[in-house]
C-alpha cells in the first residue's frame, strides 16, 4: 500500500475531465512519472499522495480550473484558493477567516457579473454556529439536488481546511443536505462521522459556536508547505489519521497553550485507557508523553514567533509562561536557538521584548 494513500476514484475522476475535453490520460500520466493506466484499475485501490498532487497540477494546468473534479456549472480559476488563503491567514480568528472568505467569494461574484449573495453564510443560535454551503444555485444547481457530490466535497474541504487553520480538529455536530436521503449513504458516512439529515431547506454543518474564536495560528510559510499538498489533505479523509493516538492526542491539547498542559492521567482518561495503556501505545509509535508535551509545545511556540505582530514576551504568555526567561530557556532546551535567533533565522527582524 502506497506511504501516503488517496482513493484512486479520485484521480480516475480528474483523469476522465481531462478526457472530456479532449486530452489523452495516458499523456497527463506519462507527465506525472507514471505508465500505469489507473483508469483500468478498481475504486477500491489507492495511489501514492505525491502522485495525485502531480495529477491534480498537470490536469489543472490543461482545464484552468481547480474545481474541474466537481462539475460545476462555472470554472473556478486556476490560483483562485491560493489567493482565498492570502487574504484570510493573517485574521485573528475563525470567525474573522469565514467573514473575510464571504468577502472574498462576494468579490468573485462582481467580477463575474454575478449577484450578490444576500445573507450571511454563517449563522449562530443556542453556542451552535451553522455554516451554510448550498444557497447558491450558480455552483450547485437547483437546491444543490443536482450535484451533490460537490456539496459533499466542499464541505468535507472546509472542515479540513478550518480545523489546519486554527490547529485543531472541527468536530461537526450534524450535517444538512437539501437531497433526498440517496439508496446507498455508506460514502457520506465515510466523510462525515456525525449524523447526516436529509430534506433540509439548506446544505451546511453545525458545529460548536466556540470554534469561531478559536485564533488562527498558521503563517504564510506554513501555508506555501500547506498549498505543496494541499488536494490531498483537502478531498482524502484519512480514518488512519483519525485513529493516530498521538493525532487525537494534539486534537485534545487543543490551541489554548496558556492553560497547563494535561498530565498524562488527565489525557489517559479523556482517550478512556489507563496510564499504563497510554504509555505502552505511546512507545509503540517511537514517542513518550514528554516528548510529546515538548514537540507540541515547541511547535506551537515557532507558530507564534512566526508571527511579526507579536513580541516574544507575548509569545511566552501565549504559552503559559510567568517568566519570559522560563520560555527562554525551554525554548532554548527544544529548538538549540534562542526565540531571538530563531526569529533572525526566519529574517523576522522584530523588537525582542
């Protein structure tokens, strides 16, 4: 099995876009580095992540469309996410990045000619947000019953996508679509672990209010790393990743770093095992909890000092830290470098104090 799988349906379904526009597959994956004719295999197998990326770019590259996979009623520029993912990396929260993607996606519709969209996409109600996805018949067709599929798609993206944003894993409450419930619904199960509601008067997610004031933490660098891969992280949903320990382990640490890390007892009973079990898990992937604790904290102290707003004695507060000097010499203990000279290194070139 490849290191890093992706369902090959969804290569086949980039590969027969491309046919239907007239280019030859076989050509896209000769380009990719491949002579393996993928759209004789079964769904069920799996490619290589590296391969698909490379898939995805050459067939982008020939159709101008990032959302050539969907069959959408209009083409979505070729840059268009990257641009998207500019204008909202530096907003304070997830709330701010939704705000500011509305803005962003109204803007697009000027351009295009298009009306605006009057509402919000996001709505808020009893600490429950709800984030509406389908009241656009120019994307989606009528009530979104014509290409579900694509609402399915763009919904799992935008899980993906927030929960990277602010550093932690979105857990959805239920899931709305304006279809009838379909005979098979075993795929949308796949995507969404929570329940799924049929006949709906709109498509979107519920999800708990507080995540909107979750803080962005991710930087530009961190997002030109992310762009490298980012049709895999957004389309593939990973049940490996899922069932990683030390995955949910960071998923329950969350983003709040101020607050004193949980002790392996309070983490062992939150995962429902006995210290003894999370020890033994832990060492068969290679780590020990305060390897864990230090590579958690240290990398989101590099977030925070990547970021030239704010000045180290912030950062050390951010991290829970009484004593600047504390956060100096653990910083220090973890990364070799003094939070000044790693700042120096990234040519962040920022008041110290």
């Amino acid at each position: 099995m490849p290191e890093n799988p992706v369902p090959i349906r969804f290569a086949k379904s980039m590969l027969r876009a491309v046919q239907a526009q007239g280019y030859v597959a076989q050509d896209v994956l000769l380009a990719a580095g491949t002579d393996v004719d993928l759209l004789s295999r079964d769904d069920s197998e799996t490619i290589d992540a590296e391969l698909y990326n490379r898939l995805y770019r050459l067939s982008m590259d020939l159709l101008q469309d990032e959302c050539f996979a969907l069959h959408l009623n209009r083409k979505v520029p070729a840059g268009s996410f990257r641009m998207l993912c500019l204008c909202i990396i530096h907003c304070d929260d997830l709330g701010h990045a939704i705000q500011r993607t509305n803005e962003f996606n109204q803007f697009c519709r000027s351009l295009l000619g298009l009306k605006r969209i009057n509402g919000s996409p996001l709505s808020i109600g009893n600490d429950i947000a709800t984030m509406i996805f389908a009241e656009n018949p120019w994307l989606f067709g009528k009530k979104g019953e014509e290409n579900v599929p694509a609402i399915i798609y763009t919904m799992s993206s935008w899980r993906r996508f927030t929960g990277w944003l602010i550093g932690r894993n979105i857990e959805l409450i239920e899931v709305l679509l304006t279809a009838s419930e379909p005979q098979n619904t075993d795929s949308y199960k796949t995507v969404f672990p929570c329940p799924i509601l049929y006949d709906q008067p709109i498509s979107g997610v519920r999800f708990a209010a507080y995540h909107l004031n979750s803080p962005v933490v991710q930087t530009e660098d961190s997002l030109e790393d992310f762009l490298r891969v980012a049709p895999f992280q957004l389309i593939a949903r990973s049940e490996e990743e899922d069932d990683n320990l030390v995955s949910r382990m960071r998923h329950i640490v969350g983003n709040d770093f101020s607050k004193d890390f949980p002790s392996i007892t309070a983490m062992a009973d939150t995962l429902n095992m006995s210290v003894r079990t999370l020890r033994r898990r832990l060492k068969k992937e290679g780590i020990t909890f305060q390897q864990f604790k230090d590579n958690t904290r240290m990398q989101a102290a590099e977030i925070y000092l990547s970021r030239p707003e704010l000045k180290i004695n912030a950062v050390s507060a951010l991290m829970g830290f009484e004593e600047p000097s504390a956060f100096h010499r653990s910083f220090k203990k973890w990364t070799g470098l003094t939070p000044g000279e790693f700042r120096s290194r990234r040519g962040l070139h920022i008041g110290h104090s």
